[in-house]
C-alpha cells in the first residue's frame, strides 16, 4: 500500500513539474549511464 502511495505521489511531482524538466532529467540520466559505462570499460582494460 505504501509503495503504491508513493508511486502515485511520483507521477504527480513529475506531471506537476513539466515536461522540460522531466525531459532534461532523462537526458541527463542517459548521459551519465553513457559515462558510467565508458568509465567502467576503461577501468577493465587498464
């Protein structure tokens, strides 16, 4: 029940703040995995 709370609590702060905001957060999101993985391939090879 808690959990079902607070994913409909999410959904709400992320339609109330925008679709720039929420688009730009996934941006960056994909970037940093993008780095995460460059980083961690070159932490093996080395």
């Amino acid at each position: 029940m808690l959990a079902l709370a607070a994913f409909g609590f999410s959904m709400w702060l992320l339609a109330g703040s925008g679709y720039a905001a929420v688009y730009q957060g996934v941006l960056f999101l994909c970037a940093g995995v993008l780095v995460y993985a460059w980083m961690s391939a070159r932490k093996v090879r080395a």
